[in-house]
C-alpha cells in the first residue's frame, strides 16, 4: 500500500463522514419542521392510555365529519369545548356515528362498547373544555321528590316532549323524542349538553339537585305503565281542558265586549 493510496482513502472516508453528517442535520431539520408543521392532536402527545384508545377509535369512526382534530368542518360541527358528557350521550344513545345526514339524528343501538364509549370521550374532553360525564348514584335520584321533578319538567321540558315524556306524535313529534329509553345519565346528559335543538339548561337555571328530581320523574313516568287508563303522572287531557275552558271564556268575554262595544 503506497502512501498516496492510504491518502486517497482517508480523504473518500472523510467524505463519506461529511455526506453522512449532511444527511444527519437534513433528517433532523426536516423532523424539526414537520413538528412545527404536523398538524397538532393534543391526545397523541397525552400519557392518559384512555386518551391514546380514544384517539385511535376516533380517527377511525368519526373523524371523517368532525375532522382529524375535532375542528369540525363542512359535515359536521366542532367538537372542541363539547366535553365527555356530549360525547357520552351521542355514542350511548347510538345517535354518533351518525349513519346518514337527515333532519334528525335518531336514537339506535350504539356501534361502540362502553369501555369505548369512555375512550372516546376522554379524548374529546382533551380537546378542551365541556361538562364531564355526570356522576350519581340511583339512591341520589331515587331520594328526590317525583312532585316536584314533575313540576320542573312541565315548565322546562313539555312543551316539546309532551307531558308524558312520550315527545312523538303530538305538535312537535318531529323533533321531540320519547323519553321512555333513556338512562339516568342521558337524561342528565341531556339536560347539560342540549343536543340539536333542545336548550343546555345549566346549573343556575335548573340546579343539580332539581335536575335529579326530573330525572325520577321521568323514571316514575316510565314504569308506570296505564296503557289506556287515567293515568295520574300523564295529566296532558286534563291540562288541554284547563286551557280549552280558559281559552274558551277569554273569547267570549271578547265576544262579550265587542257586542257591548257595537251596541
Ligand atoms: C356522517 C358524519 C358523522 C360521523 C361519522 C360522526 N358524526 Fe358526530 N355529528 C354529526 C353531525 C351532522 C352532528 C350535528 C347534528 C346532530 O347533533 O345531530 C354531530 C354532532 C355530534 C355531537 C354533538 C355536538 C354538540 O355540539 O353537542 C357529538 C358529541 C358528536 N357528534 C360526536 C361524534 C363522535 C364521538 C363520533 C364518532 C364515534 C361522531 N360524532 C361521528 C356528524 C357525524
Ligand atoms: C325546545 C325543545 C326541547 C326542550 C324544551 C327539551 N328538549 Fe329534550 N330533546 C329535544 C330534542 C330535539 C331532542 C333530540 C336531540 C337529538 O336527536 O339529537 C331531545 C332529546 C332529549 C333526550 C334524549 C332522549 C333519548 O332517549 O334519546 C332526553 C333524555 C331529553 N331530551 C330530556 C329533556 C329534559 C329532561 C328536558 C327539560 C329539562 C328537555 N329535554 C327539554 C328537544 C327539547
């Protein structure tokens, strides 16, 4: 081995190590730039193992309408700041995955078990913002007084599902589903998150303690099966009687007055 070849070969490995090094700072560059580039899923950078299932079961269900990051976009609205309890709702009533677009999101069996459920939700709370899975016991709603839930809900929540809770065919039947198969915590859930287009009633405007009181009302409705009867809780007949005899009077007092007046 003459000295220039040994010369020769240092020179090659020198510049292998430089090529070598280029590429090293390019690949770390580009990794740089991806990270400030990639779009950003705050779930892929979270611990919780609950949030990392989620995320996988999201990008796989439901991100076709709300988005990879739950921005939302021409399909679907935002889910950013809706929370757990939306999620919950919309998975356990089946409503989500949204099968077909139509003027209502209808209630079926859910396509996710509940263990999925919770993983979902748990990466859309991580998202940011929005009430958490409501937690209370059958005793605390069991205690409530049925009376009282029956008055809250004849103020904040016949008018669209009807006084039975049976929603369907009456005036809003379109709209206004029955109530007879949700849970307690849908029920609950419901009442925080307002899906389509029932209000959010929050905890200024009809407390915790009153909304458990709705909830056994509704229960009570349920199991209080009369199918033809006077039923006592569905006091819908005797209501609409009470406002056809004060409608009726008002108009002829009207009628009454404007007789008088011609005369
Ligand atoms: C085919 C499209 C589509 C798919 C797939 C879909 N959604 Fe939806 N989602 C919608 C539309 C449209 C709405 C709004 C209308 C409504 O509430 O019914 C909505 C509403 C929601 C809401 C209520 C938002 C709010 O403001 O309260 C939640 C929560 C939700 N979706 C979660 C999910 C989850 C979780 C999945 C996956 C398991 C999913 N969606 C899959 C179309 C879809
Ligand atoms: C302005 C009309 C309106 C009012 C008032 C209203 N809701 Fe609703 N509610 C709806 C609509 C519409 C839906 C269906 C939402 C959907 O399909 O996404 C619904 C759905 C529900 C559900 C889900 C039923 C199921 O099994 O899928 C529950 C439970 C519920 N409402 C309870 C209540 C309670 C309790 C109140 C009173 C505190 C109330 N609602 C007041 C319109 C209303």
């Amino acid at each position: 081995m003459t000295p220039s070849t040994v010369a020769g070969r240092l020179v090659s490995r020198r510049r292998q190590l430089a090529s070598a090094a280029v590429v090293a700072v390019a690949l770390g560059l580009l990794g740089m730039l991806y990270a400030a580039l990639a779009p950003k899923g705050q779930a892929s950078t979270s611990a919780d193992p609950a949030v990392q299932r989620g995320h996988t079961l999201y990008n796989q269900g439901c991100s076709s309408c709300h988005g990879f990051n739950g921005e939302g976009g021409k399909r679907a609205p935002s889910l950013v700041g809706v929370g757990a309890a939306a999620v919950d709702f919309q998975m356990g009533t089946g409503r989500m995955p949204l099968q077909q677009h139509g003027a209502e999101a209808p209630r079926k069996r859910p396509a996710f078990t509940n263990q999925q459920i919770l993983d979902v939700a748990a990466y859309v709370a991580s998202l940011g913002g929005g009430p958490p899975i409501p937690q209370f016991s059958t005793a605390d709603w069991q205690k409530a007084d049925t009376a009282y839930g029956g008055a809250l809900f004849r103020t904040n929540c016949a008018q669209c599902h009807n006084f039975a809770g049976s929603g369907g065919d009456l005036t809003y039947g379109k709209y206004a589903p029955s109530l007879s198969r949700a849970t307690p915590t849908q029920i609950y859930e419901a009442m925080i998150t307002g899906p389509e287009n029932m209000p959010v009633f929050g905890d200024r405007q009809i407390t915790p303690d009153q909304k458990l009181a709705i909830v056994k009302y509704i229960r009570v409705l349920k199991t209080q099966a009369d199918p033809g009867g006077a039923g006592l809780g569905r006091v819908g007949p005797v209501s609409e009687t009470v406002v056809g005899w004060l409608a009726g009077i008002g108009i002829l007092v009207i009628v009454t007055m404007w007789i008088g007046a011609r005369a």
